[in-house]
C-alpha cells in the first residue's frame, strides 16, 4: 500500500470493471461504506490501460462484457509480472458451477454473485485484501532480506579476498613473490616430517646468484631488484606444481622438491642453472649465473638439511661457481 504525505496509511484501492452503469454504482456505494479508494471501467480495453498507470490492490471484474469478456481481461493481467499478483474477484449474474470453475481457472480467487450482498462482498473483498497486504510485506520482507544477505554476502567475499591478500603478504617475499624466509622453512619442516612418516624421497636446492654484490655495485641496486626477479621466474618456471621455492636470504634461493630422488634434483638444478645462465638483460653487459647444492633426504632435520645443501652451494663457489655439486666427496 501506499503512503499519503502526511504520513498517514491509505486505503486500499479497488478497480471496479462493468459496463453497466447501475452495477458501477451499485458497488461504489457499498465500498464506499468502508471508504475505499475506488476506481471504475467499463469494458475490458480500459481497465487493461487502467492498471497499466495504477495498479490496483484489488479488482472486481465482471464476466460478461461486449468485445472482451471478463475472462480475457483476468488472462491478460495475468499474463503480465506487473499485474499478475493482482487479487481479481469476478461477478457474475449466474452461480453455475461452469462459471465458478472457469472463474478460478484463469486465476480470479473468488467471485460474487448478482444482485450483491453488501455483507457478503465487503467480507470477501475484506479477506483478499488481507490477503494481498500480508503478502506484500511478507515479499517487502524477503526482498530486504535477500539484499541485506546479498549485501552480506559481497561483504563476506570482499573480507575473504582481502584476507587471502594478507595471507599471501604474510608468507611471500615483496619482491620476487616467492615464499618468504620463515614460510620456506616451515614449509621444509612440514614437507619432511610428511616423507619421514610416509617413506618417500625428498630433495632440496640451495641456489645463490653469483657475483650479486658486483652487480649492485656496477649497476645499481634497481638492476638488482631486477636481477632477482628474473631468477626467480626462471627458477619457478622450471618447477612442478607440487615444488615449493623461496626467498631464503638476499640473493639465496631454497627449492623443495618433494618425491624425488638424488638423480631427478640433480637433473631439475642443472635445468634452473642453464635456465638462469640463459636469461638476457636490455644490458649485454649484465650476465648472471647461479651456483647451487643438492641434497636428499636420509635422517637430518630441517636445520641439518639446509646445512648439508648451504655446505654444497660453497663448495660450489669454491669451484668456480656456476655449477651444482651434489657430493661432498671430491
């Protein structure tokens, strides 16, 4: 229902479709009794148009009329989203039962019968506005609550993105978007409790850019920047889905490979090595190489493991660097 400017409620309003004037007035002046808001049409055409520029919150349309009977006008309000919820309660000079089932076929919800009964009709006009009220709030209500969920709902999406940004700040390095430091080595902890309890082989890299502080000296610090980056994409390329890779220090690098033996890391760090070796700068002058050591897991601890592949990494430097070593045996 409407609201007045005054703030008062209004009354329900009721489309009375007839074409016989004296039935018109008739049922103003019953309606009138309860003051309802009336309107009035008399033939099928007009009230068509009528509850197109203002719905209703009730019609009583009669059955028999010239050119479009009271059925075809019910039909086509029914037809359309924006009258169909409209309460049609049909008149009718005749009671048969033919009539009544037709009536409530084409989706009138009740009917009245000629001559009326004021009693009668303002009860069942009564009812049926009731009727349509309570479900229009009820629909008012669903709708404010379906926007307040939807509302809920973005803001519930928009906290859990906003989360997963901080959770992948949290664990990943700023510049080259690797694992940090302390991620790396939890996950290194977790990934090696995993093969100990199930009995699979585990691997690890330790990689470290050569020369990096003669790069940041003879080029500067944002060449660096640039230098990391591109190692670090170099190296995350060559990886499996299940490999796990991150920023262990300035310019060092640990690379977990879960499943895979001394062989198969040996083969995957001399892969990253040529992958690094063959990266081109917009500067011919700049040439980087990387140095690395690679271990298996026996029966060392996380901090054992990285020493053993840091000790292989040296070893390599020693050696002339860009090159893996992975024994300690010369």
């Amino acid at each position: 229902m409407a609201l007045m400017t005054n703030g008062t409620q209004e009354k329900p309003s009721i489309l009375i479709v007839d074409d016989v004037p004296k039935n018109l007035q008739v049922l103003i002046n019953i309606l009138k009794e309860e003051d309802y808001r009336v309107a009035v049409a008399s033939s099928g055409p007009q009230a068509i148009t009528m509850v197109k520029e203002n719905k209703p919150d009730l019609i009583l349309l009669d059955i028999i009329m010239p050119d479009m009977d009271g059925y075809d006008v019910c039909r086509e309000l029914k037809a359309s989203p924006d009258s169909k919820d409209i309460p049609i309660i049909f008149l009718t000079a005749k009671a048969e039962t033919e009539n009544v089932v037709d009536a409530f076929r084409e989706g009138a919800v009740d009917y009245v019968t000629k001559p009326f009964n004021s009693i009668e009709l303002l009860s069942r006009v009564k009812t049926h506005i009731a009727v349509k009220q309570s479900r229009d709030t009820i629909m008012r209500m669903n709708e404010k609550l379906k926007e307040e969920v939807e509302e809920r709902i973005r803001v519930a999406e928009e906290l859990e993105k906003k989360n997963a940004v901080l959770d992948r700040m949290a664990v990943t390095d700023g510049l080259t978007r690797l694992y940090n430091h302390r991620h790396i080595i939890e996950r290194l902890t977790h990934e090696i409790a995993e093969a100990t309890r199930y009995k699979f082989e585990l691997s690890i890299i330790m990689l470290d850019i050569d020369h990096f502080k003669r790069i940041n000296d003879n080029f500067g610090h944002q060449v660096g920047d640039e230098v990391l980056v591109k190692v670090s994409e170099a190296i995350t390329d060559l990886l499996r889905q299940v490999d796990l890779v991150g920023r262990y220090g300035g310019e060092e690098f640990l690379v977990i490979i879960p499943h895979t033996d001394r062989e198969g890391s040996i083969i995957t760090a001399e892969r990253i090595r040529q992958e690094v070796e063959a990266i081109k700068f917009d500067n011919n002058d700049i040439k980087v190489t990387i140095s690395g050591g690679v271990c298996t897991l026996d029966k060392e601890d996380c901090s054992e493991l990285i020493m053993k592949a840091d000790n292989l990494m040296y070893k390599s430097k020693q050696k002339g660097r860009n090159r893996i070593e992975h024994t300690m045996e010369d």
